[in-house]
C-alpha cells in the first residue's frame, strides 16, 4: 500500500511527517457531531440520569455515581444519560491526560457496567457535546441522538437533553448552532488541551455571569417548542434534563393528555446542612418512576 492513511480530520497536511498528539481524536474517527446516535432504543428495564456536571470540583458528587454504578445502575438491562454527565469535555484525549483522572474513573465505571451486561447509552448534553468515538470505546456505551424515541412496552417516550427548546434565550442559541458545526469541531479539537482547557474555563465563567442577568424564565424550555416536538414525534410522552428544574409536568396537547417529565441534576457537594439532590427515573413497561438518592 502506498496511499496516505484516511485522514478525515485533514490534520495531515499541517504537520506532515508527524505524529499530531495535540487532537483529541484518533485518526479515522469521526467528528463528535457526525457521529450518528441512534433515533431509537427499546428499553426492558432502564434507569434514566442527566446533568450530573461531574468535575474534580465535585468529588462528592462523583463518588455518589460511582456508588449509583455499582449498585442501582448494576441491577438493571440499561442505563441511560441524557447529557451533561460531564461539567465541561473538551475532547476524548481526556482519558489519556495527566491532569484529569475523573474522567478516567467515569469511564472505568461505565466500563465495568457494560462488561457487566447493562447497556449504557449516553446523549450528548451542552457542556459535553464533545464526547466522541474514543469515549464511547472506552465506555461501551452507545450514542442517542437528541431527541429520540424510546420504546418502553406499550408505549413510546421521546428522550432529549432540553437544551435545543430554550429558544427564549437568544443568545445561547446562537451559541448552540456554531458549536453543533463541523467545522467548529474540527477547528477546537485539533488545538493543544491546554487551549481548549482555558478555552471552556472562559466559557464557563461566562455563562455563569450570564445566567444571573437573565430572567429566570428564559432558561427554561419554551411549552410551544415542547408542543411542537412531541407533535412531530407523534407522541404525548417526553423525558428531558437541562433546566436543573425536576418535575412532572402534565398537560393537554392537542386535547390529548400529555406528560413531560423533568430531570433532577445532580449535587451532592452542598455545604454542611444543606440538602443535596440527585436522582434518576426508573423506566420499565409498567411505567416512569422517579427516585431520589440519598447521599
Ligand atoms: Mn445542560
């Protein structure tokens, strides 16, 4: 063979002759945003989080899903992650850095539940819309599309982080759309990880300031973007995370009864006193039933 190896990424041309460590992504995988997650799942017996914001910041919180790995999560056919299950991903690389060993036991958790026999499907959320095909190796798990159908016996779920219906908030959308861009992607992950580290700190801090200008109301999902995607799905049966408001909401869509049932975030790293909060739905033929952890 004398042809170049594929070179998806194009990364080739700009250091010819060598090795590029500094991408996060192996050579011949695809970009995070061209992967493509599953439309639909069917579900036996599946436990559903999201917004857990795991980071060294919050090791009570990590030692919580750990704990959740080996003993809820361990006892059921399927385990699912509707997004942010990371604080911030700046790319797959993170399971090789010196500098970050949450990562590393994340994924060792996620890997002994699928060596185990539970399947582990993840969805990408907004602080971790970066997760690739190295870490889904790493992991086992599978990738949802956002939003897609879950067949739970009878019935049919539509499973979404939430981010996409916050439309209120104009300026996160547009923030939304050039980071779900390819050429984004590319251009971030083939920096060095010190750049992208610094990079998603301003990000962060950022979006931290905004968050306190804004109204309340707008980090929410808009009801019509709720109404609208149900309709296209054909269904009266939605589960999402994101907005950190856990509920169950129901309502009339179209004359027909319809339910959305709201993600808890997780954080076990309040201060002495206050009370932490964390928990999961449990889906099963029979139905939707929420759990709250204890620490
Ligand atoms: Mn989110």
């Amino acid at each position: 063979m004398t042809g170049a190896p594929a070179d998806p990424l194009g990364t080739a041309a700009a250091t010819p002759g060598q090795a590029d460590h500094s991408g996060s992504l192996l050579a011949g995988d695809p970009l995070p945003i061209e992967l493509a997650g599953l439309a639909t799942v069917t579900l036996r017996d599946a436990l559903v989080i999201s917004d857990l914001h795991l980071s060294a910041g919050a090791p009570a919180t990590l030692a919580r899903f750990l704990r959740f790995c080996a003993e809820e999560a361990a006892a059921h056919a399927e385990l699912l992650i509707l997004g942010d299950l990371f604080e911030y991903w700046v790319g797959d690389d993170t399971l090789n850095a010196d500098d970050d060993e949450v990562s590393r036991q994340v994924a060792a958790a996620l890997r002994r539940l699928s060596d185990g026999g539970v399947q582990v499907y993840v969805m990408h959320g907004n602080r971790d819309l970066l997760l690739g095909a190295g870490f889904l190796r790493a992991t086992g798990a599978r990738l949802l599309a956002d939003p897609c159908v879950a067949t739970l016996g009878a019935r049919q779920v539509l499973l979404s982080h939430g981010d996409a219906w916050c439309t209120r908030d104009v300026e996160y959308m547009r923030f939304r759309t050039t980071v779900r861009q390819a050429a984004t992607q590319r251009q971030f992950l083939a920096g060095p990880r010190a750049a992208r580290l610094a990079f998603m700190g301003a990000a962060r801090a950022q979006s931290e300031a905004g968050k306190q200008a804004k109204a309340i109301d707008i980090m929410d999902v808009t009801p019509a973007e709720v109404d609208r995607a149900l309709r296209a799905a054909g269904l009266t049966l939605l589960i999402h995370g994101h907005t950190h408001r856990p509920a169950v909401h129901r309502f009339a869509l179209d004359g027909a009864p319809a339910e959305r049932w709201v993600l808890p975030n997780w954080d076990f790293d309040t201060a002495a006193g206050a009370p932490v909060r964390g928990g999961y739905l449990a889906a099963t033929s029979d139905g939707l039933r929420r759990v709250e952890l204890a620490p």
